[in-house]
C-alpha cells in the first residue's frame, strides 16, 4: 500500500522559501564586479556599455597626439547603481587602461593580480573581525572579462602568462570583441586553436565542473564551453535597417546586428554572464577563489606565528620577523604585508 | 621637311641655357623609349619589407598586390604549423626574425624580381622593446653591401636588394598609434620608404576610418616621422597631378585582403571576404583603399620609391657612415697622377716649410737679441746713475775740502791752530793729492 500522498492536505510550505529569498534579495540588492582585462582598443568599453544597454564606461583610449602613452596598468573602478524590475545591482566596472600597450609589457599584470587579491584580503579582514557587519559589501571580483586579439594564430604569449595568473585568482571568461574581422570559418579557426592551447598550458576557464551539476546544467556548460571564447560585437548605436531600429554598426557593405546569433555570440554572452550563471559566478568566486586565498593567507599567518613562537623560544628577538608585530594579534589584526607581495 | 616645330618644354634650371626652338624633327625625344627598351631588357628589382604583429594579415596583403601566391598563408587546418610560437612554452620572448622570399614575376613582357621580406615575431613577445632593431639592422646591412659593391674595382654587375619600400601595419584599434608603432616608426623612417597601412579595415566603419587616420596622422606629425609621400612634378600633366593628390589624401591605406573569391549579392564573383552581414570586395573604393595602394605601390610610384632609396636614403646612409668611419673628404684624389707635377709640387712644399722654419728661428733670434740688449740698456743706467752719484758725493766733499783750505789759507789767525795743528796742514796736502789723484 502506497504511502498517502501528503501534497493536498498536509502541505507544509517550504517551498515559498525561493519566494523569501527573492524579497529578500529585492531588499538588499546585490553586488557585481567586473574587471575588463585586455589592450587598449580592443572593444572593452564598448562591449560593456552593449551589455548593459547603458553607458557605464568610458574608454580610456589615447586618442590625441599630445597624450602620454600609460606606463603602467591602471585601475579605475566606476560604480554605478542599476535597477531593473526592482532588482538592484551596484555595479562595479573595473576597467585597466595601460595594460598590454607599452612596448615592455613585462609585468604589467602585476596591478591586476594585486587589485584583486587586494578585495579578497579586504573581504578576509572584514570577516576575521570580532564584530562583523552583517552583510560585507562584496568588492570581490566576480568576472574577469579577458579580451583576446583578434586574427593572431590562437593565444600570444602575453595572453598566456596573465590568462595563467588570472585563471587562479577570478573567474576568467575570454572574449573577442572586435570579431566582425573574421569571417565564420575564421572565427571557428580561432576558437580550436584558443582551446586546445588552452588545455595544453592547463588555463582553466570559467565555467567550471563541479560534482554538483546535474544533466542539465551540464549540457549548458557544455554550450558554453564550445562557444569559448565568445565572438562579440559590441555597439551602442542605433542604426536604422530598413525602419526597424538595430543595435549594431553599419559599414558599406552590410550592416551587422549585434542581437542576430549568425552576426555574433553577444547574446549568448549576455544571456551567460547575466541570465543563467550571474549567481554562479557570484557564488564560485565566494566558494573557489575566496577560499582559496583565505586558505592560503591563514595559513601563512600560522607558518608566521609559528616562527614567531620557534623564535621566543630559541630566546632573543630573531632580525627578519620584526616587522610584523600586527601577526601576533590573531584573528583581528591587520593581514601582515608580506604573504600578498607574491604575485 | 618643314614639320611643324615641337614645342620645346626646357628645364629652367640651367641659367646659362638659351631656350631654342627646332624648326624640324631631330628625334631625340625618342630617348625615353630607347631607355624603356633596355630597362625592359634588363628587368627591374623591387624589394618590398612587410612588418606588423602576426595576425594582421600581411602575407595575404602580398599575395593580394602580387595576385600570385608570393607567400603561403597560414590558412585555417594546417594544424602543423599552429603551434610554433606560443605552444612552445617559451615565456613569451621570441626573437624577430628576418625572412625573404625572391619571385620573378612577368607581365607584358617586363619582368620584375620581386623581393618580399618579412618579419615574423615583430611585436609578438611581452618584451616589444628591442623588436625594430633587427629590422633596421637588415636595412642598413643591404645599404652596406650595396656600398662594399661600389666600391670594388670591377663594378659591372652589382645586385641592388636594398630596401624600396616599407610596409607598416597598424592594427585597427581605432584610438591612436600604440607604443610599439611610434618607436618603430620613429627609428626606421630615415632609412627606408615608409608607407603605414591600417590593417584589416574591415572591422571599422566608414566614419571610424576618418578619425582613426586623423590620430594618425596628428601623431606621425608630433613625433616628427617621415613617412613616403607621393609628390608629383612640374611634368606631370594635371590628371597626374590630380590622381597624386587623391592618393595622398588617403595614407594611411586603410586596406583588407583577399586570394578568395566569393559570391556577391548581384551573384557575381569578385576577390573578397563574406561575412554573414555582407561582402566586402577587395577592389572596391567605396570599401577600402587596396585599390589606390596598389596603384601608388606598382603602378605609378614605383620608380620613384627605387630612386628616393637610391638617390636620397642610401646617399645619407653612406655619408653618416663614413663620416663615423673617419673618412675625411681628400680632394688630392681627383687631380691626375704626374710624378714630375708630383715631384715639382713636393720640392715647393719643402721649400716652403723650409723658408718657414727659416723665418721662425730668425724671429725667434731676433726676440733674444732685443731681450738682451734691453737688459744691457738697463744695467747702463744703472751703472751711470750710480757714477753719477758719487761723483756728485765726492764734488761735494771737494767743496767742502775747499772752503776748508781757504779759511786755513787766512794769515795769524790760523799760526796758533797750525802749531798746535801740525797734522792739519800736512794733512790738507795730502788730501789735495789724494784729491788730485783721484781724477
């Protein structure tokens, strides 16, 4: 005899915890930051202003004969509110003008990997505290968006030290935004030879595979992962085709619609970054990445205190450890320096 | 034959020249086509250099000009190939090599000796710092063996593979040139035609083409870069002179390029690229400006590219060179070798630096002279001041001596004195005669 249904009479309820969450989360609103990785010209600002249909960035750009050329990587946060059907977002773009456009570019990673490393060790100090907000604004970086050069045989050597680096601190998705110089066999060229090049310096790219998925979820990384690295255009005209207003850009011998899937993967891209795996991201930079570095940062403040302790006891004060009187006040002190020097 | 006289166009530059007018046909304007003739014969060089990052579309751009297939593409499946560079695991520091592909190439009768060299790894590392170096060392060593050729006493056949003409690659980011361009550009544009292109310029709209080549031109002007121009002279006729400008107007060639033929819209075939948005055909104007590069690089300029490299690169580069080498301009060598002349001109050279000599020690003996003889003056003065001086000393005493005799000379008076004196009266003899011999 089968067990009585208990779905009409004994219905509990639980089930409106999605729709508690959701108030709550209309309340509180949330947080998303975005860092745009790439050289100067290659479509960055733009692309996030086609994203969002909103203009959020400037381009950082050299485009007077009278600028100086940056000399190194800078990093310019904006921060902008948005809503939408009552959902709001605080938005962090972070933009890094300079990067890849000196004739050196050795190390001009370096501002990058220290930028975020630096929110995570922000967000640790704030959680270690005694007396901890509740909720800690999250400047943690939740996506690195990496813009690939377009036409070169796959990945150049500057992409493959800074995808290395980046890969392990943040959630990198790489892109090509000024595609429309590739045609579609050109474009699909690229993206094996982005791959396999990929797999053979072992860069792992977001998303990744977790025990946790299930058929479905699976399938959609998979969609995903073929599509890596996306193929974008991005706009933010409006240009009239025959009456119908069009986002995308008009050249003379065709016009190319930045919202068709045969012109571009931008709405797959969108419909990525924003529909399916926004809380993802959210969630692996906090579960992953964060807990990577927490991991690590902790245990170098015990290797620290240890030495500290081996010190005290060998009797005498030992020269090198002096600097860090702020790492025997664990949990609340400051983060000593030296462990995030190492990029 | 009194044909109707031709109009004489005479250079102005001569100023001595009186113009003439023929009143018949000499001939000689047949010149032009007897040189035409043997160049033809001969054939003719051209060496073109291609530098840019990889990935701009180069060696299709070659292949497009040339419609032949100079270089082969690294097209789509040739997986082989695919990972030299980056798979390698090298951390990023690649060295620009130097590459160069020779094509004898046949039109109309007029063969050309193409020679494409190419710069793979140019602006590929992380470190770009040093990546014009090599190219400019290339140029500058094909300058020097043009030079070492001259210079040899048999001087028949020398092989011209100096560079005419540059091509830069700009890629199209659409903002301004990036580091690594200034610097190339800044180093090579006094050794070599420069001519900038924007590189596959089919990802940028009309109106971004505009802007982007303003940038550029306002920052080749800032920094002082030289790029090739083409100028037209007063011979041209004005259609000539127009098209130069048109053609002028539009560097940097903002160009894309194509060895594939599609179908267009009209279902016609052209050379092109499709993109699901369109066609963009290679020898369209209204597309991009492949059409005027390749009639200012082959079609009209070429001679010109050849004789600014020949007449005015290559001449600067040798003068700075043997100026550092230490060569000073003798112009003894051009006289006529005479041995007597010879013989006649160094006897008058040694006469001359004898009479020299002669005339330095007879001056310096002449001062010596003077020096002493001002010294002896001296001293004579000396001598005579001093004698002078005790004469008057001694004429004094004398007077003294005198008045003293002359009062002793008075009668009874002096008689006691004298008694009581008698050293005084002998005394006053012998100074008499002391004074006396004394003089």
């Amino acid at each position: 005899m089968a067990a009585p249904s208990n779905e009409s009479q004994d219905y509990v309820g639980f089930d409106t915890i999605t729709q508690q969450m959701e108030r709550k989360f209309l309340k509180r609103g949330f947080n998303l930051n975005i860092i745009l990785v790439g050289e100067s010209g290659m479509g960055k600002s733009t692309l996030v202003n086609s994203i969002f249909a909103s203009h959020l960035v400037d381009s950082m750009g050299r485009r007077t004969a009278q600028e100086v050329i940056r000399k190194t990587t800078e990093i310019t946060p904006v921060t902008q509110t948005l809503d939408e059907n009552g959902v709001r977002v605080r938005l962090t773009v972070i933009d890094t003008p300079g990067f890849g456009d000196q004739c050196n570019n050795e190390r001009c990673w370096d501002p990058v990997i220290r930028y975020i490393k630096d929110q995570h060790a922000a967000y640790l100090e704030r959680e270690l505290k005694p007396q901890r907000d509740r909720v800690i604004n999250d400047t943690r970086v939740h996506a690195c968006l990496y813009f690939l050069n377009p036409g070169s045989r796959g990945l150049r050597p500057l992409d493959v030290e800074v995808l290395k680096r980046l890969t392990e601190v943040t959630n990198v998705i790489p892109v090509i935004a000024k595609s429309d110089s590739m045609t579609v066999e050109e474009r699909t060229v690229f993206k094996r030879h982005v791959k396999e090049e990929m797999s053979f310096h072992r860069i792992a790219v977001y998303p990744y595979p977790s025990e946790e998925d299930d058929e479905e979820d699976r399938m959609l990384n998979s969609s995903i992962k073929d599509l890596v690295p996306f193929a974008v255009v991005g706009s933010e005209e409006i240009i009239d085709v025959n009456g119908t207003p069009v986002r995308g850009r008009r050249h003379g011998w065709g016009v190319i619609n930045i919202f068709d899937e045969t012109h571009s993967d931008f709405v797959h891209l969108r419909n990525f970054l924003l529909r399916t795996h926004l809380s993802d991201l959210i969630e692996v930079t906090s579960q992953r990445h964060y807990e990577q570095f927490r991991t690590s940062q902790l245990r170098q403040i015990k290797e620290i205190r240890a030495q500290q302790a081996a010190a005290a006891a060998a009797g005498g004060s030992m020269p090198g450890h002096q600097m860090q009187p702020a790492a025997a006040q664990v949990p609340t002190g400051p983060l000593p320096q030296q462990p995030m020097a190492q990029v | 034959m009194r044909s109707a006289s031709i109009p004489v166009q005479s250079p102005a530059a001569s100023a001595g020249a009186t113009k003439k007018k023929m009143n018949g046909y000499v001939g000689f304007s047949n010149y032009p086509n007897q040189e035409h003739r043997r160049s033809v014969k001969r054939g003719f060089n051209f060496t073109l250099m291609v530098v840019g990052e990889s990935g701009l579309g180069k060696s299709t751009l070659v292949n497009t000009l040339f419609e032949s297939k100079v270089y082969p593409t690294k097209d789509s499946d040739d997986g082989a190939a695919g990972h030299t560079g980056t798979s390698s695991g090298e951390a990023g520091s690649r060295a620009v090599e130097i590459t160069s592909v020779s094509a004898d190439i046949l039109e109309n009768g007029v063969k050309l000796r193409l020679s494409v060299v190419d710069t793979p790894g140019f602006g590929d590392s992380i470190n770009n710092e040093d990546s014009w170096r090599p190219v400019l060392e290339n140029i500058e060593s094909r300058f020097d063996a043009y030079l070492a050729q001259e210079n040899r006493v048999n001087r028949s056949k020398i092989v011209d593979n100096r560079v005419n003409a540059l091509l830069y690659f700009i890629k199209p980011t659409g903002h301004a040139l990036r580091a690594i361009d200034i610097e190339f550009m800044k180093h090579l544009h006094t050794r070599v035609n420069l001519i900038p292109v924007i590189a596959k310029a089919d990802t940028l709209t009309p109106r971004e083409v505009e802007l982007f080549k303003a940038r550029i031109l306002a920052d080749i002007n800032y920094h002082g870069i030289h790029t090739f121009k083409p100028v037209s002279d007063q011979y041209d006729d004005p259609e000539t002179v127009a098209d130069n400008k048109t053609i002028a107007a539009k560097i940097p060639f903002a160009v894309i390029g194509s060895e594939k033929l599609v179908r267009r819209a009209d279902g016609q075939m052209v050379r092109g690229r499709q993109y699901p948005w369109g066609v963009i055909e290679v020898e369209n104007e209204a597309h991009n400006d492949f059409v005027s590069l390749r009639q200012m690089l082959l079609r009209t300029h070429m001679e010109e590219l050849r004789d600014e490299t020949d007449v005015s690169l290559y001449e600067s580069y040798r003068t700075q060179k043997l100026l550092a080498l230490g060569h000073v301009q003798d112009n003894s060598v051009f006289r006529e070798f005479n041995p007597r002349m010879q013989q006649e001109e160094e006897e008058r050279l040694h006469a001359a630096k004898m009479s020299k000599l002669e005339a330095e020690m007879s001056a310096v003996f002449r001062q010596k002279v003077q020096e002493k003889e001002g010294k002896l003056k001296q001293s004579e003065e000396e001598l005579y001041s001093r004698h002078q001086q005790m004469k008057s000393v001694l004429e004094k005493q004398r007077r003294d001596l005198d008045e003293k005799r002359t009062r002793l000379a008075q009668p009874d008076v002096v008689h006691t004195h004298s008694s009581a004196h008698p050293e005084h009266a002998q005394r006053m003899p012998s100074k008499d005669k002391k004074k006396r011999g004394f003089f």
